[in-house]
C-alpha cells in the first residue's frame, strides 16, 4: 500500500508509521513537528520507503507534492491538548477543523475512498451513562473536544454526502513509549518522568476521575484493523478501548509502586482544571463484533514496558 499518515512524528503516528515501514509499505509522513519529535521517527528516515515530508496540514501547497494515487489517508494531525486549547482556542479549530477539511477535500477530489480520522473520546464528554457506546451524546465542553466534534461531524458529513468512505476513529485514552512527558504531555508519561526523578505526581483535582487506557499497540492494531476492513466500520463512529476505567489516583499509586525507588513518594493535588471531564469509559462491543477487536495489554503490563523503555532506550537527546 502507499499511506499518508499526518502527524508521523507524534506519539501514536511514529508507531504506525514504523509498522507500515516494516511491513514494507511506502509510508509518506507529514508532519510539522509542532508536536512530534524526529526522534520518534529516527530509525525510519534512511528507509526507501519512508517519506518525510515537514509541512503542515493547513498550507495549500502541501497538497501539490502530495501522492494523489494513495491507498489510505491516516490523519493523525491536530492540536491535541486541553490546556493548549484554552488558552489559543482559535489555533485548535485551525488545525483540528480547517486542515481536516483540507485533508477531507484532497481525498474526494483524488477519490481517495479510504481514510482514517483520529478522532478522540473526548468529543463525548464526561459519562453520562457507562460504559460509553457511540451513541453517547457528543457533549465535549473545552475548546479541544469541541473542535474535535466539528471535525468528527464534519468527516461523516462527507462520509453522508459524497459517500466518501472516512473511518472516524474514537480511541480512548492511550499510553505508551514515546509518548509526550512534559509540557502538554499525557498525564502517565508526566508521572513516570516525575517519579523516576524522585519527584510526586501532581494530580488536578482530587484524582477520582477516572480514564479508559489502552497501550500504544493495542491502538496500533485497531487502527490497522480499521485500515485493512473491506467495510466502513467507523462511518459514524468507533469505539477502541481497554474496556476497563482507573481513576488518577489509581495510575499515581501504581507508577510510584513500580517506578520509585523507595516508595516514599506521595502525590501532590493541586486546583482541579476547569471543565475537566470527570468520567471516561469505553463501550468496545461494535469494535469487537465488527472487527474482533481486543485489548492485549493490561495496565500494569504497560507501565512495566515504558519503565523499560525509560530506562534502556530513551535517550537525554530526546527533548520535546
């Protein structure tokens, strides 16, 4: 297959794009580094069939160099942070909105049928009922989940429209190595960097709320799955997931078990963020029927994997 994968650099796409590679596909990579890191993608940049294109999504003239003969689209590109989004809400529609309509556009002016939008389970907002199937309401409060709702409606618009043949993709939260550990990182990266420092984790609020956390290659594996089905399982929506809930507090206590060399560290809780969602948890049965989805990787089982990762193979060089 020839792939697009935007947003190759980044935590989830590096690992995708490292998939494709091996398997020997030609994988073009776009990304403008905003977010992602060439050291995620390091190993791949020799590769002849790795293609790294640094540009942006929202330019018009990355569509000129682009491939219009592609197998698949694996838009993977945004402005992921709750944080980020408050503050400058209108670079995250800019991103999140208008470069998926860009992408959108070159797909049904190319005839490309088979594309993959990340979309995220914060479109849904806090549980109203859980687990959270895809019929849950699309109630996100913050800027970011918002915007992601725009794209989500937006890319199943053209799905209804010009029978386009977008997969939206709804993984819930994920984990992994490689993924973002400072900054706007994700709150597991942010703790095992702070504990094996020797520092506490700060954890918002009172640290009840909880997550559905599914590892970096169980998401690797979904969106493959997604990729190679013959049908349109995520024309409306498609949940991926542990199945499972842990709430912060849960994920402190369990990383300083694991990562600290004295189990003397005790979390840290500041002011709650505003419009935090308080309750995550995935419904995966339409994943599961349609494509015989299932998480591999227990939580604990993951957290030992990164440790492993952080210590033999992150280097200091890997700055964000």
């Amino acid at each position: 297959m020839k792939i697009l994968i935007t947003g190759a650099a980044g935590f989830l796409g590096s690992h995708l794009s490292e998939k494709y590679v091996n398997e020997g596909h030609v994988v073009y990579a776009l990304d403008n580094l905003m977010n992602g890191n060439l050291n995620n993608i390091r190993t791949l940049l020799h590769k002849k069939n790795f293609k790294f294109i640094h540009d942006d999504i929202r330019r018009d003239e990355v569509y000129n160099i682009l491939p219009n003969d592609l197998d698949g689209i694996i838009h993977l590109a945004a402005q992921i942070h709750v944080d980020r989004s408050i503050v400058n809400p209108a670079e995250t529609f800019k991103i999140n909105v208008d470069g998926t309509l860009k992408i959108l556009e070159f797909s049904r002016i190319n005839d490309i049928n088979k594309i993959l939008y990340a979309s995220t389970s914060e479109v849904y907002g806090s549980a109203e009922y859980a687990p959270m199937d895809e019929r849950h309401p699309l109630s996100a409060k913050h800027p970011y989940g918002v915007s992601k709702v725009a794209a989500d409606r937006l890319c199943y618009s053209y799905n209804e429209t010009y029978d386009l043949g977008v997969d939206i993709v709804r993984c819930f939260n994920l984990f992994g190595p490689k993924q973002k550990d400072n900054g706007y990182g994700g709150v597991i990266g942010i703790f095992l960097n702070r504990v094996l420092q020797g520092k506490p984790p700060i954890i918002y609020g009172d640290g009840e709320q909880t997550r559905d956390y599914m590892f970096v290659s169980d998401a690797v594996n979904a969106y493959d799955s997604v990729l190679k089905s013959e049908i349109n399982p995520g024309r409306n929506g498609i949940n991926f997931g542990s199945g499972t809930e842990i709430s912060i507090n849960k994920i402190a206590e369990i990383i300083i078990d694991k990562a600290s060399k004295n189990g003397m560290i005790h979390p840290v809780h500041v002011d709650a963020r505003p419009v935090e969602v308080h309750r995550l948890y995935a419904n995966i049965t339409k994943a599961k029927d349609l494509l015989g989805f299932k998480s591999n990787t227990s939580f604990e089982d993951g957290i030992e994997i990164i440790i492993d990762w952080y210590k033999n193979y992150k280097s200091e060089l890997w700055e964000y």
